[in-house]
C-alpha cells in the first residue's frame, strides 16, 4: 500500500515541480554554451593576434635584414670580397656598415641570440654579430650550414630547432633558428643566407604569460607542421595524438576520456605559420560553468526535496489509513483504543479518527457502566464474606484459648506466643479497613507471621531484612503482601530441602517504583515448573481456587487491580540454587 501510495504522489508532485526546473536547466545549459563558445573565440583571437605580434617582429627582423643585405648591389660587392679577400676603403666601409646592421638588432631585441651572414665562397667565411668576418674553423656555432645545404632550393624561409654552446664550460643554448635565403645576382638560386638565432625560452616564456584559462597549451607551428615554439611541455597532452592536431588546419573539438579539448587555430599572413589553442573545457571560463553547475545543482535539490517531499507525504497519509484501520479493528473486537497522537491541526484524517473514536466511545459506553456494575458487585461479594466473620468472635475464642494453654501448662509456653502472633495477625487482616498500608506497618505484622513459622519449623531457617529506614516509613504498599511471598518461600521451597535454610527480603527504592524481593535458597524450580506456575498467575478469577500457590495467584491480582499493573508478582528460580519472587510498586 505505501509503495503504492508513494508511485502515485511522486507522479502527482514531482513530476510538476521538476518540467519548468528543467527547462530552465536546459536553457541555461545552452545559452551558457554558446555563451561560452563566443568567449573562447573571442578571447582566443585576441591571444593569436598578441602572438602574430610577437612573431612578426622575428620576421621585419629578418626580413629587413633581407631587404638590407640583399641589395643586388651589396650581395655582389659582399661575395666579391669573400672570393677575392681584398680590402679597399670601399670595401671596409661596406663590411663596417653590413656588421652594423646584424650587430644593431642583436643588441636591441632581447629575444634575439645571434645573427649570422653567409655568402658561398671558397675560403669559409661568413659575418656573426659581435665578431665580424670569421670562419667556419674557427667559430663555435657552424652547424646551421648543413642545414641551409640541404634547405637552400627547398624553400625559401624555414626554421629548426638547435643547440648553441659558446664554450664548453657551459650548457647548451636552446635556439630557435630562422633561415632566409639570399639570391645571387648572376644566377637566380640561392647563393647565401641570413640565420637568425631566436631564444627559444624567452618566446615560450612570453607564451606562458600571456596564456588566457588555466591548463590551456599554445602552439606555434611552421609550415612544415612542426611545433616551433610552445608554453608547456608537449609530454603533458596525453589524451590524444598531437598528429590529429597539427594536420588540421581548422578548429574543432576534441572528447578524450578526460574530457572534451577545444582546439582553436589561426594561421599567420606569413610563411605559413600557425597558432593552435588547445584548452580543456572545464578550465575554459570558470563562472559560465560555474552556472552551469550551480543548474543541475537546482535540478538535483529540487528533485531531493520533491523526492523528501512525497515520502512524507505519503508516510503520513499511510500512517493515517493504518491508523483508523486499526481503531475500526480494535472496535470490531471491542478491546480499548490504541493511543492516538494530538496534532495541533486538524485536516481530513483527524476529522475522520476523532468520528470514528466518538462513535467508539458512545457504542461502548454501556460495556464500560456493565463492567463497572460487576466489579461492584465483586467488591461486594468479598465485603459480605468478610463480615461472614466476627472479628470479636475470633479475639475472644483465642483469648479462651491462650488461657486454656496456661491452665494446663501452668505457665506461659510456645503456644501461647503463636496464639499472640496469630491474634496480632488477625487483628491486622480483619479490623483495619484500609487496604493499603505503610511498609514499616506491613514489615512489623510479618515479622510476627514469621515467628510463628519458626517455632513451627523448629527454627530450621533464617530471615535476613535488607531495607532503608526512611523509605518503609515513607511509601505504602496494598495489604498482606508479604505474608503470602514468604508462605510461598517457607512451603515451597525450604519446607522440603534438609538442612538450614535462609530467606532475604530486599526493599530497594528506584526512580519509580519500590522493588520488593523474597529470595531463598531452598530447592528452587525447573524450567517447565516455572512456566506453569507463571501460567497460573494468568488464570481468570473463577479458576483461582482450583490450582496450587493460591496465595501468591491471590497477591498478584490484587497488585494487578490496585495499582492497574499487567503484571504483578515476577518470579525467578534456578533448581537448587533457589527462587526470587519480586514485586514492583510504584509510588
């Protein structure tokens, strides 16, 4: 029925409360998107154009150096000197103006390591800023001829990575070197070149800096699809293969199992450079997708709340069903109510259960006063056998008695004491009309009880009293309620067991109820003894006088009907080792 109930009130609330959630979800998702995809082009051109920049001036470098010397003119007077290794006036003020022009921008562009002139000549020389005309024997960094021997009818800009180690004490240099090949004027094919040695760090280094979203990899690739310079190590792209990447020239996305990468490119106006973003999509701008989450964050709460929502709902309305079924049933088989919770509202159910409880109450109201009339008549009846009996009748007859005793004996003896208990006793039972007395006034009658035993049994057990002062002259207890637990102890249990015995009262005071226990040592129960003597404390009133333990089935009820307890006397036993028999008394 609950799961039933359930189906149906999570069908009837959550499904409203989630469809105008989710679309606005969905909406915000795809604006965000788009939102998103804007930002990225947009701020990624604006990083390509701030690269473009920067690589421009590598190349005005060369190519001013190009236009500059390879002037037909000043590349026929420089290869003639190179062949020929004369020096006129003119030829020195040449070669001073050449080194100036490769030694100006070495000097005022930090990003520039060195720059090398080369035109084909038999005796191995070339420029190098700083030193002027040198030799390939004698100079530290030669490598790059090789280089330009195999490039040189290939293409006519093209660039390598390389190593530079001025000295040998010291650590190789990473360079970036940038070749432009410069035209002799007889033959149209390369005849020398320009080599422009970049600092490859403090390129990639101006890449890191100027990188937009965190984790976003820049490339910069020349027209060969290698990667010339680049802000991050090229080992940390693991997710997909950078061949995909440098042989497209568009941009597009990437899913990996890491996550979607969205690659942007933008290619160069010159030599055929490109400048490749790669970034992943959770890194790209954190407040878009910071709504994106907060969203589905709204979707998910939403629907936990709907989810809560309809559980309790459907707990309560279950819990009301079960609940007036329960009073229909109890109604039906004519037992009490069960307890009923107060609300401090009253909707429908309440309106229903406090209907069904008045009608319960007005169709057994005449079962209550029928009930009532025959405990009266019970009381009644117990009354008339007590006045059966004339307590003066009885003093008087054990006052003859007594007397009678000393006649004979000539002096007082043990009987005469039994008679003074047993008159003490009667007296205690009969002319005191309260049924509940003080535990001091039932202790003191008991003890007389007991002294009767004892000179019946010979003095064959001991009573050990175990109880605080003030608290048995403090709470009450009904009637004769010890008397028939030490009868029990006494006929039951020490009666029939040789040797000494001992009994132990215990009275304990407890946050709400005084324990009263009569422990023994005498032959105790078995197991199946103990379930039948528990079932007799159960019986009905009419068969009381039919089984065994009358006194301690007689105590129990009457506990039962005074302080309106389900269950009276408690009773332990382990055979031979003995019985406790416990009464709780609330105060």
């Amino acid at each position: 029925m609950r799961k039933k109930f359930f189906l149906k009130n999570l069908l009837l609330f959550l499904v409203p409360l989630l469809i105008p959630i989710l679309i606005l979800g969905t909406l915000s998702i795809v604006i965000t998107q788009r939102y998103i995809q804007g930002e990225i082009n947009k701020n990624n051109l604006n990083l390509f154009n701030q690269i473009d920049r920067n690589i421009e001036l590598i190349f005005n470098e060369i190519d001013s150096l190009s236009i500059s010397l390879g002037n037909p003119e000043v590349l026929y007077r420089l290869e003639d000197i190179l062949q020929t290794q004369t020096l006129t006036l003119e030829n020195l003020r040449l070669m001073k103006i050449s080194q100036n022009y490769i030694n100006a921008p070495v000097t005022a562009k930090p990003f520039i390591e060195s720059i090398y002139v080369f035109v084909n000549n038999d005796h191995n020389q070339f420029l190098a800023n700083g030193v002027g005309l040198t030799n390939f024997s004698e100079f530290h960094d030669v490598s790059w001829r090789d280089s330009f021997n195999n490039n040189q009818n290939k293409t006519d800009v093209w660039t390598e990575p390389r190593e530079i180690q001025r000295y040998s004490f010291e650590a190789p240099i990473p360079v970036t070197t940038v070749y432009k090949n410069l035209f002799s004027t007889v033959q149209n094919e390369p005849n020398g070149v320009i080599v422009l040695n970049i600092y490859t760090n403090y390129i990639e280094k101006l890449l890191e800096n100027i990188v937009t979203y965190p984790d976003q990899h820049i490339l910069v690739v020349d027209g060969n699809n290698r990667v010339i310079f680049k802000n991050r190590r090229l080992d940390e792209l693991k997710p997909f293969d950078l061949k995909e990447i440098l042989l497209s020239d568009t941009s597009f996305t990437l899913n990996t199992n890491e996550g979607a990468y969205l690659i942007s490119q933008l290619h160069s106006s010159k030599y055929g450079w490109r400048y490749i973003s790669i970034t992943q999509g959770q890194g790209l701008t954190p407040i878009p997708f910071q709504l994106s989450t907060l969203s589905l964050s709204l979707v998910l709460l939403s629907f936990i709340l709907g989810l809560l929502l309809t559980y309790f709902l459907t707990r309560r309305n279950v819990n009301h069903i079960r609940n007036i079924i329960t009073i229909i049933d109890y109604a039906d088989r004519g037992i009490p109510l069960p307890a009923t919770s107060s609300a401090s509202g009253i909707d429908e159910y309440d309106f229903i259960t406090q209907k069904i409880i008045k009608n319960f109450i007005e169709q057994n109201y005449l079962q209550v006063q029928l009930s009532e009339k025959k405990y009266k008549l019970q009381a009644a009846e117990l009354l008339a056998l007590q006045s059966q009996i004339n307590p003066h009748f009885l003093f008087n007859t054990l006052e003859t008695i007594y007397w009678k005793v000393v006649g004979l004996t000539g002096k007082p003896n043990e009987a005469n004491q039994m008679l003074e208990y047993l008159s003490d006793l009667l007296k205690y039972a009969l002319d005191t009309p309260n049924r509940i007395v003080t535990l001091e006034k039932e202790i003191i009658y008991t003890k007389n009880y007991i002294s009767i035993q004892k000179i019946r049994y010979r003095d064959q057990f001991d009573v050990i009293w175990e109880y605080d002062d003030e608290d048995i002259k403090r709470y009450s207890t009904v009637k004769l309620l010890l008397q028939p637990l030490i009868e029990n102890s006494i006929y039951h249990g020490i009666k029939v067991k040789e040797g000494q015995s001992c009994i132990k009262i215990k009275i304990n005071r407890f946050e709400s109820y005084i324990r009263i226990a009569v422990i023994d040592n005498g032959i105790g129960m078995s197991r199946e003894r103990l379930l039948e003597v528990n079932h007799m404390l159960g019986l009905e009133e009419q068969a009381i006088e039919e089984v065994e333990h009358i006194g301690l089935v007689n105590t129990n009820k009457r506990i039962q009907l005074t302080y309106g307890m389900k269950k009276g006397v408690r009773i332990q036993s382990k055979p031979g080792v003995g019985t406790v028999v416990s009464v709780c008394i609330p105060y």
